[in-house]
C-alpha cells in the first residue's frame, strides 16, 4: 500500500476530530439537528485549519444514510465514497483551475439534475476567490436561489477578493489559527501512535513554525521523521528545517539588554555560518521582545503560552533587565528592521545595525520626570527675568499700542514699567514714520458708485456660506451702471453661481451693495501668472520665516536638549494662533 502523509492519515473524520474550530463545528451541528442548513456556506480563514476538511464532514451529514445527521457512521456507502472522494453527487471543485465562465455555466446546468444516489447535491469550491468576475456574475442567480437537492461550500484563504453579492449570499464562517497548545496536544497524539521518541521542546519548533496550521505541523513532522527516524530531538528539528538554535536567540536578546553589540555581531555571524534565514530569526526576535514586554508589564509565566517550561523561566529573568518601556521601544525598532530587512539587499548587514541600534540604545527617562523637566523650563522661560538683548540683530516688533489708564494720585498706570532712575536726559527717538495707507489697486472703470460697492457686495456674501465658499478668490472684471461682471477662479463655482437660487441672493447683494439693481455676470477668470507666483513667493517666505523663528525659539531648544532629537518639520497653529 502506498505511504500516506500524515496530514491526510490524520484527517478529522468526525466533528468532535477537528482542533481548534469549535464555533464552527459547534454551530453546524446545532444547524443540522435543527433542521436549518443554509444552501450556501462560506468558509474563510487561513491555510492548514480546516476549511476543506470541514466540508467533506459536513457533506458527508447531510448524505449520510442515517441523517441528516451531525454525527455520520463512517461505514455507509455514502461515508464512504465522500471520505475516497468516489462520491458522484459530492463534487470538489478546485477554484484555481476552473477559473472561467464556461466552467460555471456547466456547473448551471449541472444542478438542475438530481443526485445520483445521496439526498444532497454538493458543490466544494476550493480557493473560491480565484474565480474571475464574469465567472462570479455567471454564478450568482443560481447562488441565491438554487434547487431544494442543491448545496455548495465555498472554501478561500483570501474572502476580500470575493464580491460582496457572493458574500451575501452564503453563511459565513470564519476559521481561527488553531492556538499552541491545541496543536502541541495533536502533536504528542501523533506522535505516540507513530512511536516516535520526541521532547516537548522538539514539539514547540515544530508548532511554531506552523504558526497556527494544522497541516503545516503535520506535514512538518513528516519531514522530520524522514530526516531523524524515530528518534526526534532541538537538534533535528532546527537541522531538518533551517531554524536557528533557539540558544542564539536567548543569547542575543541577554547582548542587547546589557549593552553588549559586541555579542549581537557574533550572533549575525553564527547565523550566516550555518546558513539560517535572517529574516526568520529577526522575525522570533520581534516575538521574543513581545514576550519580554509582557512578562515586564504583567509579571505572568501564564501569558507566554506559546514558549516551552525552560524558555518561560528565562524570559521571565531576561524581563527584569531592563523596565517595559525600554523594551516596548526596542520592539518598535526591531519590528522596523524586520521590514527593512524583507525589502534590502544585504539583509544580513541591515540586521547587525538594527541589532547594534538597540545594544546602544540609552534607557528612557520615566515619563513623569520628563514632563516635570518640561514644566521646570516652561517656568523658567515663562516667568525667569529676560536675558540681555544681544547687540546686534533686528529688534521684535511691537505689539499694539494701549492706552494709559489714569491712577488717581498721580501714580503709573497698573502695569507700567517703573521709572528710569535720576540721570542725564535720554535723547529722543525721531518720530517712527507712518506707512501711507495702501491706494487702491486699479480696478474696472466704475461709472457708479453705490451704498458700499464691490467690497461691500464681499462683506454681505460672507453671511451665505452658499456663496461664501464660491466667492472665496473672486475679482470684479468689470462695473457699469447697470451691470457687474464678476470672475471666479473654476468651473465649480461657475455652477454653483449660475443655480437660479444663488443666482437671486447675488442679485440681491448687489441691489444693496450698490444702492440700485444691477445685472450680475459671472465667468471663469483665473489669476494671472505674475499673481500666481507672487503668492507663491509669499508662502515659501512665510514658511521660512516659521522654519527660522523655531529654530531662534529657546523653548524648542530646550526642548530638544531635554529629550533629544532633531527638529524635522515646522508647522503653523491650525487655528489662528502664531506659529
């Protein structure tokens, strides 16, 4: 007889069989013995936990001979055709292949037909999602309204490629990556009736490398029996799979909370000497620095599940080393390397400097110490007595003349600054010259003037937010006695202004504006190119000066010397306020 995998040996032939879903297989038996089964089911979640397997169960429960059954007897004709896959009315449809329109189109035609021998008709589609979109429009009709003796079970890895009118139509379940201990308990299941010799730690590099999958265990436990026999250690594991002794990791993880770059280096060479994968190892760095974190904040060998007995007690000693917030920061820079080093060249080199970033990387202050340092110097800056004014350099503007207030008695007004002491008398100041208000900029030739005029017409259109937003950057092209013609700056407003509503408030705003009725034309008129670049120039020049008062800023300076750094990017106040 032919070798059978162990993923295919130790298929679940019974609900009860199936690890890790049981709000799936829980909820098709209540279904089942209810007498409400769905005509279409949709089974979503990743690779190796089940979906397939699920399918054939639940087909076989519905054409048992017995049933509809949630417990088939395994011994029927129909038992046993679905679990050969020789059943003629269980059809397995591998999406993958059977990509087209035609293929659903025989598959419509095909259901019209009753079955064979069984009491359902079942359609599995496996991969589902690679159907293509005319072959999806084909299928849906049948889908929402297929024959009583009609059932599919669509099976996919990826359900966000399915159209939503597909999804609709079906009852979705989605399936769970089956948790650790569910597979380790699986695992010495398997391997005491294969007679294998194993150890827990052996089992957890085998589960962890599964990361969840069912079959990914068991087809990585064929591999290692072919490679080590009955007798199955750490050792060969790692050397069957290419995984890194986990001793490398522990050690690194010990370099890098003592400082140590020196021995991070020596890790990244042992790797590259035994030919392990870069990006797997930084990979378990990023989950060992999770559970670092965990065992730091929580202080419960409970929560570090997916880590055999002797790895628990050293990760709960490495996490006294240093506080959680050090080492939720050295999370954060390893998980940055491990994407760098997925898109990089020399994913080797990137990882020794990610390594060698976190070996020098100092301790954070706690939080409430670095806030009472910033609120030290914003006290200091605040209300300390001002330095010198330097020599040289422009002076600051003054802000707004105030008006003394008398204080009876004859004495300063409150707030005044005191009065120079007894001495020569200071020259005064010439006169600061006043700036000219500014002309007016020519405009149109205006043959009538009304109540308030274009500006006026502006004022009144800010109380319209109709009209308020599609004015915003408008010119007056032209005023007669009888007429404005306005331009705007795109078609948008253009529309909006030309609305026969907004048309009659604007007709209406300049009646009053400009004391009499006035026929208002509006058009597209963008600004001229040499207005264009003067805006321009005053915003790069705004932005600079920002830029420049920052960096004068003594707070920010502080700031940047108190918690490191560097200053990247300057932004104005969102609301009003000075940058």
């Amino acid at each position: 007889m032919a070798y059978l995998v162990l993923a295919r040996k130790w298929r679940p032939q019974r609900f009860e069989d199936v690890v890790g879903q049981d709000h799936v297989t829980t909820t098709l038996r209540n279904a089942i013995t209810q007498g409400r089964i769905a005509h279409a089911f949709l089974f979503s979640g990743p690779r190796g936990v089940g979906k397939t397997t699920i399918a054939r169960l639940l087909a076989r429960a519905l054409n048992c001979e017995r049933g509809p059954t949630p417990a088939p007897c395994g011994a029927c004709g129909s038992c046993t055709d679905i679990a050969a896959g020789n059943a003629l009315d269980v059809v397995e449809i591998d999406g993958a292949s059977n990509t087209g329109v035609d293929n659903i189109r025989d598959l419509n035609e095909a259901v019209r037909y009753r079955p064979a021998a069984g009491r359902f008709k079942i359609y599995i589609i496996d991969e589902v999602h690679m159907l293509s979109t005319a072959a999806f429009n084909a299928l849906l009709k049948t889908l929402e309204e297929p024959p009583e003796h009609v059932k599919f079970i669509f099976a996919t890895t990826e359900v966000n490629r399915l159209p939503a009118t597909v999804v609709s139509r079906c009852q979705r379940y989605e399936f769970k990556r089956i948790p650790m201990p569910e597979l380790l308990v699986r695992l010495r299941q398997i391997v005491a009736d294969e007679g294998i010799e194993t150890t827990d730690a052996a089992l957890f590099d085998l589960a962890r490398e599964a990361d969840g999958s069912m079959r990914d265990a068991q087809s990585l436990l064929d591999q290692v029996i072919v490679f080590a026999g009955k007798t199955i250690g750490e050792a060969e594991v790692r050397a069957a799979l290419g995984v890194a002794d986990r001793s490398v990791l522990h050690r690194t993880t010990e370099a890098i909370l003592a400082r140590d770059p020196a021995t991070c280096l020596k890790a990244v060479e042992e790797l590259h000497r035994y030919g392990y994968e870069v990006g797997q190892f930084c990979r378990d760095l990023v989950r060992q620095l999770r559970n670092l974190t965990v065992a730091a904040l929580f202080a419960d060998a409970a929560l570090l599940t997916d880590l055999p007995d002797a790895e628990v007690e050293e990760t709960m000693r490495q996490a006294t080393l240093r506080s959680s917030d050090d080492l939720q920061r050295l999370f954060r820079v390893a998980q940055t390397g491990a994407d760098e080093i997925r898109r990089s060249i020399l994913p080797a080199v990137v990882l020794e400097m990610t390594l060698v970033k976190m070996a020098t990387m100092p301790d954070a202050g706690p939080i409430d110490q670095l806030l009472a340092r910033l609120e030290a110097m914003e006290r200091r800056l605040g209300g300390g007595a001002p330095g010198p004014r330097p020599a040289s350099g422009p002076a600051p503007s003054p802000g707004p003349a105030r008006a003394a207030t008398p204080v009876a008695g004859g004495g300063p007004p409150p707030g005044a600054a005191p009065a120079p002491a007894a001495g020569p008398p200071r020259p005064m100041p010439p006169p600061r010259p006043t700036r000219p208000a500014a002309a007016p900029a020519p405009g149109p030739t205006s043959a009538g003037n009304g109540a308030s005029g274009w500006d006026g017409l502006l004022a009144a259109a800010q109380s319209k937010i109709s009209l308020k937003v599609y004015l915003a950057g408008s010119r007056l092209l032209e005023e007669t006695d009888d007429a404005l013609h306005i331009g705007v700056e795109n078609d948008l407003a253009l529309r909006a202004l030309k609305d026969p509503d907004n048309a009659a408030t604007l007709q209406e705003l300049a009646r009053r504006a400009y004391g009499g009725a006035r026929r208002v034309q509006v058009s597209v008129a963008k600004p001229p190119a040499e207005e264009i670049a003067m805006r321009m120039a005053a915003e790069d020049a705004r932005r600079r000066e920002i830029s420049e008062r920052a960096e004068r800023s003594a707070s920010v300076r502080a700031a940047i010397d108190i918690l490191g750094g560097e200053v990247t990017e300057v932004r104005p106040r969102s609301r009003g306020g000075k940058a």
